[in-house]
C-alpha cells in the first residue's frame, strides 16, 4: 500500500529525490532488488554523492550478486564519509562473501580497533571466524559480543553452540540455563541440549 502511494506521488513530481528515497526503501523492504538498485541508480545519477543511495545501492547490488559493483559503493561512501562505521562493516562482510577472506579479516581487525565497544562489530567478527572454523576465536568473540550487549539472544545462541562444538560442555550448560532466565523458553533449546548430551 505504502508502495503504491510511492509510485502515485512520483508520477506528480518524478523528479523528487526524496520520493525516490521514499520508493526505493520499500522496494527493499519487498526484496525488490532489481526496482530499488534503479530508483538508486537515478537518484545516484542526479546526486552522485548522496550517502542514503550509495550505501543502499551497494547493499541491492549485494543482494544481486553485483558484488564488484557494490564495492565500488561502499568504497566511494567511505571516500565521503572516511570511517564510516556501516560502510566499513558492509565492505567487510561483502568481501567475506566474495571469498576475499584476508582483506575481509583485515577490515574487521581494523574495525573493531576503531570502534572497541562495538557488540556488532565483535559478533561480526565472530561469524566470519566461525564460518572459515576458527572456532576459539569466534567463541572469544562472541564472548566480547556479549559483554557489550548482553541481552542479545542471537549472540548467546552462536557463543552455546561454539561451547558445544569446542567440547566445552560446562560453560555451555551454564549459558544454557541463564538463556532461560532471560525467558527464552525451554523448548526453544532442546536441540542445543540434545547436542550437548551427545558430546
């Protein structure tokens, strides 16, 4: 509905860039990714350095495996605004992606130095170092992950399942239990327990 009110008031004033902000966020919301890198791509024709389109349109050309194109965006972003913490991060994990796995690490190496109290930066970390099996090391990270926001379930879910992977069957029963506290239903963990009596 929201869309079609977009698409209503572009036609009244097509050149509105605002409106084609408006537009292209919804087409995201709708994973139309296609339709959003378009409205970005005008928008970035008439504003070349328009933040909201460069970093959008980096994440659309992501999501349509354009993945050179979206580095280009990212990388122009961080010319505008150096050290942006979004871009940076985007770059990285787009890198980690398009198996550009030293130049991915280095930036998430050189992001959390930037940035040390950053819990996404932390479990970001922590899912590249998981996803390439530097299990002690991603279990550390989502350790500081969780010290600097320590209501994230999502964060406490990875960091169990490292504890089981890694055999470390004490600290992931006690994590278990304080998932409970926090009410996350037993239910939801059977699975996480059925692993850990298995080990």
């Amino acid at each position: 509905e929201s869309l079609k009110k977009a698409k209503k008031a572009l036609l009244l004033h097509p050149d509105s860039l605002s409106l084609r902000l408006q537009k292209a966020a919804w087409n995201l919301e709708l994973q139309q990714w296609d339709e959003a890198k378009s409205e970005y791509d005008y928008i970035l024709d008439i504003n070349p350095k328009n933040i909201a389109g460069l970093y959008y349109r980096a994440y659309a050309n992501e999501k349509l495996h354009r993945y050179s194109f979206a580095r280009l965006d990212y990388e122009n972003l961080l010319t505008l605004i150096p050290g942006n913490f979004e871009a940076q991060l985007g770059l990285a994990l787009l890198n980690q992606k398009d198996l550009h796995y030293t130049e991915a690490y280095d930036q998430m190496n050189n992001l959390i130095q930037q940035y040390p109290d950053s819990a996404i930066a932390y479990a970001a970390r922590g899912g590249m170092e998981k996803e390439r099996e530097m299990l002690d090391l991603a279990a550390f990270d989502y350790s500081e992950a969780m010290k600097r926001d320590h209501t994230n379930l999502d964060y406490r879910m990875n960091y169990i399942d490292l504890l089981i992977t890694l055999g470390r069957k004490e600290e992931a029963r006690e994590e278990l239990g304080l998932l409970e506290k926090l009410g996350v239903a037993h239910a939801n963990l059977i699975d996480l327990y059925r692993r850990l009596r298995k080990k």
